[in-house]
C-alpha cells in the first residue's frame, strides 16, 4: 500500500514543484513506484518541469468527473519507468471538488503506487487543505528566510490541527556563504522558527533551474548536488538513516 506524501508551503515559490520532481524520480531509481499528483490548479507546472506538457490529455478533476479511469489520466514519463503523472485541471473549469472526493480518490490510487506525492498550491486555499488534509503526512518546503520560514511554522499549524501525524520541513536554496554572512538562516534556526523537525536540506544549485525550464530530468542531465539532496530524502523517506548533507557541498 503507498504512502501519501502532500507537499506544501506557506509562501508561494520555496521549490515545491522541483521537490516533487527530483524526489519522485530519486525514489523511482529506488525501484518504487510513484505517482505524482499536481494539486496546483492555478499554477500547474510539475508537467512543463517533468517535459510532458505534450501529453498530459485528462486531469484528476476528470476522474472525478467520472470522464476517465486514473490509469488514462495517470500518463507514464517518458523515460522514467514507474513515474507517473496525474495533471490538474485548470481554474477555469472550476468546479469545486469536495474533500471527500479528494481522499475517495487519493484511496483508490493508494494500492497501485508505493509513493504517492501531492505538489501542492501555495498557502491556504482550501484545495491545499483537501489534498494535505487527506494524505498520511506532510513536507513543508521552504527556503531559508525569515518570510518563508513563518509560513512554514503557520501551514505546519494548520496541518497539525488538521490530524496530519507527520510533518517536515525541506529547506530548499541553501548556501553557505549566504549562511556565513548571516544573511541566510541556517538549519538549525530554519528549524526553530518553523517548529519542524528537518526531512532534508538541498542546496541552491542552477541545475534545478536549468532542467526545470528543459523539461529534463535532473537525475539524467545533472551531476550537481541538488540531484544528490533529492536522492538522499528518497533514501530517509524509505527509512534509511543518513547524515543530513551526505555528498553534499554547499556553495559559497
Ligand atoms: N535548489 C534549487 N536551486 C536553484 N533553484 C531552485 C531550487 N529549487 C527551486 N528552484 C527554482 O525556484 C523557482 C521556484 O521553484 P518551484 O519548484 O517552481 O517552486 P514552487 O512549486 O514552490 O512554486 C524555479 O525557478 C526553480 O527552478
Ligand atoms: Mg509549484
């Protein structure tokens, strides 16, 4: 039976969108089998980022419409075996979904996948609350500032308040001259203020940018850090106990 991983922030662009991707795929060169579930129907994206905007046809909100089975909506990456992608519909063809909905369907993809991660909107919105509110647990994504931080700390809340059991927060961007200077945060401190315990750190790393604008996937096109960051939260997401920047280098 997979796990439901829901992926959120407070403030809106801390890395979601490339969490999920780089993750997904670190977890899919494990041998796991996972489903990507993009839940941001304003801001969609995980498609443009994962090179598949060409064929995503259904969304989930089809499914829910009764228009499609999951596995028509659930489209394979192209290269990554086990990977699949289930679209949001766009805020157009806004009908509101209700939360159980939501959770029927997160339940009846649950046995086909090992890992199913939920790439959230930012903030608050009630779809963030449907999605987040039906998964077994939580990963709070920020960078490392003050802003971001207080957001993490105010969703990590609500989550909590929901009956989330598990909720960690990512720190996403680091760099070590920025932390040096003080004018990052640095983890511990990140920690702190989010009141989160830490699932992982990745580095700020161009690679992300790069292969998010080309539609690759980072693991096939990048042998910078981020890519090591993504595989090491695969790893202690599957239990495996490893130090918090193993192979990691921060840059300056
Ligand atoms: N570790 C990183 N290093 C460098 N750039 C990053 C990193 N993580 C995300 N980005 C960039 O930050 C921007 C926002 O990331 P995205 O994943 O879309 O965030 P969100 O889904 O939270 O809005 C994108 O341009 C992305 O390429
Ligand atoms: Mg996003």
């Amino acid at each position: 039976m997979g796990q439901i991983i829901s992926v959120v922030s407070g403030k809106g662009g801390t890395g979601k969108t490339s969490f999920c991707a780089g993750v997904a795929v670190a977890l899919c060169a494990l041998g796991e089998k996972v489903l990507l579930i993009d839940a941001d129907r304003g801001l969609r994206s995980l498609d443009i980022v994962l090179g598949m905007s060409d064929r995503v046809l259904f969304s989930w909100g089809d499914v829910l419409d009764g228009a499609c089975s999951i596995k028509e909506a659930a489209v394979k990456h192209p290269i990554v075996k086990n990977l699949r992608l289930l679209t949001a519909p766009s805020i157009s063809e806004s009908d509101n979904y209700r939360r159980e909905e939501i959770a029927a369907l997160l339940e009846r993809a649950r046995p086909h996948f090992t890992w199913i991660l939920i790439d959230c909107a930012a903030g608050f919105g009630h779809e963030v609350m449907d999605f987040a509110l039906s998964s077994d647990r939580s990963i709070v994504v920020s960078t490392p500032d003050h802003s971001a931080l207080r957001g993490a700390q105010r969703i990590g809340i609500q989550m909590a308040a929901g009956g989330v059991e598990q909720i960690h927060i990512a720190v996403n961007r680091l760099r070590l001259g920025m932390i040096g200077k003080g004018e990052a945060v640095n983890i511990d401190a990140a920690m702190d203020t989010s009141g989160l315990p830490l699932l992982g750190a990745i580095p700020e790393d161009k690679d992300v940018i790069a292969c998010g604008n080309q539609g690759q996937v980072l693991v096939l096109f990048s042998t910078g850090y981020a890519r090591v960051a993504y595989a090491n939260i695969a790893r202690r997401l599957r239990g495996t106990r490893l130090p918090l920047l193993q192979g990691v280098k921060l840059k300056k």
